[in-house]
C-alpha cells in the first residue's frame, strides 16, 4: 500500500506539467496537475511518519492527510477517492484481488457522492471506469492485485481518452479532461510500483527502504516549483512575441506582455540566472525580483495563521461573534478584503489554490465562535466546502467565484446579525456582481464557440469566454457591452501587476466614452496574471 | 439657543448666528485644513439662565448627548453658577432635529416636572439615520474609525450611520449613492410607527426633497408631519458635505 501510494506520487509528479497543460480555458491557471500532486503529497507525506503497518490504517491516514492537504477541486476530489477506498478497506490488515477492485469501485462512489452536480467526462468518470475494468478483472479466474491494478489503469486510460466525446468544452479545447488524466497517472505510477518494486530506486528492500523512496519522491514538487522571476525589458523595437518563445522554452506559467519600449516578464523556472541572461541580451533589464516557489508556499501557509509572524491578531470582538475568512492574493486585493474588516486572508486564488488545511487553519485562529468564509474563486470552492467539517469553528461558506463577488459579499457584512443572516446577505449580493477577469490566451484553443488564439487578450464574463481580441480597452468595452450596461452603474477596475499607465487610462477612456452614464472606478488589485478584474455592478 | 462653534483655523463662528449652512459649506470648500468644532462655554450658558430667570418656573436646559459633546457638561457647570433658579439640564443622547422634538415635547407640557418627565421618556426613542458621502470628516474628528465603520481606505464606499442611544455606529455600508438612498429609506421604515420624523440634508436639497415625496404620504396617514432641516455648520463639520438622512423619534 505504502510502495502503491509512493509509486503514483512519482509518476504524478513527473507528469505534473502535462496535466497542467489539459487547461480547458485559455487562462493562466492550469494548475490541476500541481492541484492533485499536493494533495497526493500531503496524502503520502502523513503516512511516512506514522509507523502503521497495516492496509485499513494506512489508507485511513492517507485519506486524512489527502483531505487536509486538498487543493483545488480536482485535489478535493482526490480526497474523496481517498476517503471511499479507505472506507473500503477499514480493519484489514491486506487485500485480495477482490478487495482491490471493491476498494475502487467505492472509492468512485465516494468521489461521485461528493459532488453536488456530477458531470460526465471528468475525473469522476475516469474513478468510475477504474472501479469496474477492476471488478471485471478481479473475477478472472488467476487474478492477482498486479492485474487488477493493471485493469483500473488501462480502464483509466481509456475513459480519459473517451472525455473529449463527453464534454463539449473538451472538444472544443482540444484536451482531455486534466483531472481524469491525473488520475490515470496516478493509476499507471502505482501499476509501476507493484509490478517492478525492485526498479523504483532502493524500493526492492521493502519496508526498510521506504523512508529513501518517500525522500526522492517528495523533493521533486519542490524542483517544479522553482523560481518564480519578474523584471522589466528597456530598450527600443523589442520583439515581444520572439522574447516570449524564447522565454518560454525556460520554463512554465510564461507570462511576455508589454510594447516595443518596454516588455514585462514573468516564468517559473528552476534556472534563474539563464533567464536572466537571457533577457538582458534583449535590452535593459529593470525590476528584477526572484522568488524561491517553495518559500512562497511556506509563507503562504504562514499567513493563513492569523496569530502567526505577520498579521497581528484581531482585537475586536464583534457584537455577533462572527469572523470573517478570504482568500485573495495581489496587494491591493488584499488591503480592500482588510480594510473592509476581513479578519483573515489565505493568500491564494487564480494559480496557488490553498487547501483545505490552510483554510481550516485560518477559519480556527479567528477569536470568534462562527465564521464566515469567501473562497472568490471557482477552483477554491470545494475546498472550502470540505472546511466545516474539518474546523472547530461553525462555518459558513459564501460561495464566491471571483474577487468582486467577494468584495461584494463582505460589503453587505453586518456585525449586528447573526451568521446565518449575513451569509444569506452576503450570497445575494455576490450574485448581483458580474465579474469580467481580462488577460492573455496561454495557447490557441476554441471556447464556447470562439477561436482564441495564444496572446491574444481575452475577457472571462462570469468564468465563461466571451470575448476575445487584440487590445485590453475594446475588449473589456465589447464584454460590458455584452453585458447589457443599461443594467448597470458602477464599473471597478481592479488593476494588476502586469497593467501598464498607458493601458489603464486608454481602458478608463474607453468605458467612458463607450458608456457614459456608467461611473468608472479604478484600484490597485495588484494581482498576477490578469491586467484586469472588473466589477460591473 | 446656545450655539456649538465652529473653527477654521484661528477663526471662530456660532453656528447658525455668525454662518449658515450654506455659507459653511462654501467656507468647507475653499479650506485648506478642516474646521474643528467646540462646546459653548459655561459662561454661554450662565448667560442665557440669568436671561430666564424670573420668566416662569426655571428652566429645562435640552443638549447634545455627552458621548458625542461636551456641551451637556458645560451646561451643568453654567447652571451652577446661577443662583436662584432651577435649571434641569438634560443630556439627550443624541443630536440635530431630534433635540428640536424634544424641545417640542416640552413646550407643549403642563409644568416643568412634566416636561422633564415626558422629555426623558423620549430620549430612548430617538434615532438618527445618515447616509454620508465621505466618511472622511466624521473620521476626523474622532467620531467613529474606520476600522469601526469596516470601511477601508481604498473603494469609495458610501457609510450608513446611526446614532441610537447616544453612540454613533455603521448601520451598512453600500457601494453607490443612488442605491444608498434606497437603503436609508428602508431602514427608517423598520422603525415605523414614528412620533416625529425631519429629513436631513448637507447641500442636497433635490434629493431630500425626492426623498420627502416617498415617505411624506405614507407617514401623513399615520399623522405624522415630515420636517426638513439643512444640516448646519457644526454638525456638518461632521457629516461633510452631501449627507443626507433622518432625524426622528419612534412612537
């Protein structure tokens, strides 16, 4: 169980950037790979420290340690997948073909159970297919756990292939389902494990010489994750679609964007002084800022402890000892969710999904009995829904998808009504807010009907592609007009890292000009990623 | 009536006796630095009491609530200093219109006993509701913090506030003016039935009286007369300009 556990957190993690890339929107967020394998890690990490020996504990404890670590909705999934099978395999010491294929079959239910709306074509579908190419296998007369292992993976692999003709936003895409992909590696890496236990490095001596294999497997993330580097390029006629290629072929979540004068940079590269050499054969380099990723994630959980180094604690008690938890990340993002009275901000959203651990840990630093918790954004929410059961404090989650339902949902906050009330408040206010997230096509890809093609800006209306062109103002106008202004009367515009001067006044110009009645107001939302977040109100 | 004053710098006016409302707000407009506000002094008031005394039985002295000035306090003071005459000071808890209700209250009475009498029965019923434009000015002069009111630095948040039993608090907070004015009425209404109701405006004649014509013929049927006030320079010093609201006793 310990070697199977290992051997699929490997073969994840080598395969990670390929799940990542399975990204069925445009956007810079496919990070479903990154999602699965730190949950997965979390799951394996508990069980190298605990010295159970037996298959009904040890699967309990990667259930654990795989719900605490949950990541992102693929992640969240994943726990329930873990749950189920644990639930499966409760007191045995070990497992039988028979049992295998049961633990699977369950361990779909689990995850299907889990899911409010389940939709085929996902990694629901992908534990499904497992669960029975392993039943049927493990009523062949010389079955053996190899083949029924052999069974779940190959039926894995062929249901993910079989996602596109499911899922019409896969189609269009061109991909297959990232989740259900992950999850056949997962199957595939824990195949390798028990069919040649002598070839995973030292794993031939069993047990003993485990702690070497866990060791390997858990340094690799912490390579992928490398440095996350941004400057600046001066200097005159720069070809930013060439200094992108170049750039891109460095590293990952490559973001080039700027004008001939002056081109912003920003990748994720586990060799920082090639880049930067690199770039400085363009032109001036300014604003250079290396970050080591795994320095940032440990902070990031630093943060979610309110009474940790960095925040201070909260001092007031509120009339209705209710709390307040957010996730956000960019600067200005963060100082509005505080200065609004949010007690605690989990750093995280769009790319670092923080899990379900995390969001615990905040909710239960708060000094108030209940709390109230705004996931903003859709990959955080089912995370945040596993959050009540796991905390001590009574939550109550608002389910918001974007930074401005969030905003929203925290403006209608009253400290003088009870939880309850306020999350149903809240809730109606993040949906009268229609969020637009503008940014760049990470790679050509046809959505919801539309070509896109990579570089090119594209504007998200409420999670959906719905416009796309070469220029931040006339995209951001067509989306709002898209929208239907006469609807509306306030438009925010929360500025990011990546916005330049020059865009921000030619986008404020243009919805003036375009809609005249409609007040424009712009903030420093610092966030990565996207140049704009724009709530239209 | 004893006037608050109101400081631009070294200059010091009696609010509604050496400027109005609206040459208070063009005064606002053009400061460099925001006035500050100030109590009348004890010997304002001992002038005033050794005015009235022998003009009936004594006095009932009516102010602005002693958590939010020291006005009530320089009122007792003053009082002392007046020899022979019964001045019963009040401390109304709140501010504005309603201190004129009550004044109402109390002319309309029998005795000054009764007037004390049914004055302080009233006192738990006032209520104040304002929307401002800015919570700037009421943050300046150390009313309430922002930190109170949840409301941070960066989005122009339009504040709710209240003042009920003598303390000011964030009643909300909304995100625009035009659906501010709709909340303010709403949650007048939660506290219908009303005994007397004033709306209150800096500088914002057209919507108060927009808002007078919504609520005017509900409360008209339940025999309550809607009075308007411009908000003055000392309460405005507070409010800022644009502040709009109401300032009424529940029945």
């Amino acid at each position: 169980m310990k070697l199977a556990l290992l051997g699929s957190l490997n073969w994840l993690a080598a395969n990670q950037e390929e799940v990542n890339r399975l990204n069925v929107f445009p956007v810079p967020d496919g990070d479903t790979g990154t999602n699965m394998l730190l949950t997965l890690q979390s799951a394996v990490e508990d069980i190298k420290d605990s010295s159970a020996s037996d298959v009904g504990r040890i699967a309990r404890i990667a259930a654990h340690g795989s719900l605490m670590g949950a990541r992102g909705n693929s992640g969240v999934i994943l726990s329930q997948i873990f749950r189920g099978f644990a639930k499966a395999v409760e007191g045995k010491t070990e497992l039988g073909p028979a049992e295998v294929a049961a633990a699977f079959e369950e361990a779909a239910n689990a995850a299907y159970r889990a899911v409010l709306k389940p939709t085929e074509g996902t990694i629901l579908t992908v534990a499904r297919a497992a669960g029975r190419a392993a039943t049927a296998a493990a009523a062949e007369p010389r079955a053996t756990v190899t083949s029924v292992i052999k069974a779940a993976s190959e039926g894995a692999r062929r249901a993910v292939e079989k996602t596109p003709s499911q899922l019409q936003i896969l189609r269009d895409a061109g991909v297959v389902d990232a989740g259900g992909f992950g999850l056949q590696v997962m199957l595939e890496g824990m195949l390798k494990s028990v069919e040649e236990p002598d070839a995973a490095q030292q794993g031939g001596e069993g047990l003993r010489a485990q702690p070497a294999v866990a060791q390997a497997a858990l340094e690799l993330p912490e390579e992928g994750w490398g440095y996350c580097t941004e400057f600046l390029i001066a200097g005159e006629g720069l070809d930013v679609d060439r200094i992108r290629s170049e750039i891109a072929a460095l590293g990952d979540s490559v973001l080039v964007v700027g004008e001939p004068e002056l081109v912003k940079v920003h990748v994720h590269t586990d060799d920082p002084p090639r880049v930067i050499g690199l770039a400085g054969s363009f032109g001036r380099l300014e604003k250079l800022n290396v970050g080591d990723m795994s320095t940032q994630h440990r902070r990031i959980l630093e943060e979610a402890q309110p009474n940790g180094s960095g925040s201070p604690p909260a001092q007031r008690q509120r009339a209705n000892n209710v709390g307040l938890a957010a996730v956000a990340s960019g600067s200005g993002l963060v100082d509005i969710f505080k200065g609004l009275g949010v007690d605690a901000i989990v750093q995280g959203g769009q790319t670092m999904n923080p899990s379900t651990g995390d969001l615990v840990a905040a909710v239960d630093g708060l000094p108030y009995d209940e709390v109230i918790l705004l996931p903003n954004n859709k990959n955080v929410v089912l995370a945040a829904q596993e959050v009540d059961k796991l905390a001590q404090k009574k939550v109550h989650l608002v389910e918001t998808h974007t930074m401005p339902q969030g905003i929203a949902a925290v403006i209608a906050f009253n400290a003088d009504k009870p939880a309850a009330a306020n999350a149903q408040l809240m809730e109606r206010a993040a949906q009268q807010v229609q969020t637009i997230e503008v940014t760049r096509a990470v790679r050509d890809s046809r959505s919801n009907g539309r070509r896109v093609k990579k570089g090119d800006v594209i504007a998200m209306v409420n999670d959906r592609l719905d416009t796309a062109g070469s220029d931040y103002a006339v995209v951001v106008a067509d989306a709002l007009q898209n929208l239907g202004p006469d609807k509306y009367e306030l438009v925010t515009v929360y500025r990011g890292a990546e916005a330049g001067d020059a865009e921000v006044d030619a986008l404020s110009a243009s919805l003036h000009e375009r809609f005249p009645t409609l007040e424009v107001e712009v903030q420093a939302g610092g966030q990565d990623h996207y140049p704009f977040i724009v709530s239209v109100e | 009536m004893v006037p608050l004053k109101v400081l631009f710098g070294q200059e010091s006016f009696r609010d509604g006796v050496d400027l109005d409302g609206d040459q208070f707000f063009d005064r606002l407009r053009q400061a460099s630095k925001l006035p500050t506000t100030s109590a009348p002094s004890p010997g304002d008031f001992a002038a005033v009491y050794e005015r009235l005394a022998g003009d009936g039985e004594g006095v009932i002295s009516i102010h602005i609530g002693g958590q939010l000035s020291g006005t009530v306090e320089a009122a007792r003071v003053g009082a002392q200093a007046v020899e022979g005459l019964r001045v019963h000071v009040i401390d109304s808890r709140s501010t504005t219109m309603t201190i004129a209700f009550l004044c109402l209250v109390a002319a309309q009475s029998a005795s000054l006993a009764e007037a004390v009498q049914r004055v302080e029965a009233r006192i738990p019923k006032q209520r104040i509701i304002a929307l401002l434009d800015t919570l700037r000015y009421i943050e300046m002069g150390g009313r309430i913090s922002r930190a109170q009111a949840m409301i941070g630095t960066m989005l122009d948040l339009k504040p709710v506030l209240g003042v009920a039993d003598g303390e000011i608090k964030a009643l909300d907070r909304v995100r625009t003016r035009s659906r501010a004015i709709p909340r303010i009425i709403e949650l007048l209404r939660d506290d219908y039935p009303l005994e007397h109701v004033a709306v209150m405006h800096a500088q914002a004649p057209e919507e108060a009286q927009r808002i007078l014509e919504e609520i005017g013929p509900e409360l008209k049927r339940d025999g309550v007369e809607v009075a308007t006030g411009q908000i003055g320079a000392v309460l405005g010093t507070h409010t800022g300009p644009r502040a709009l609201g109401f300032a009424y006793l529940t029945r």
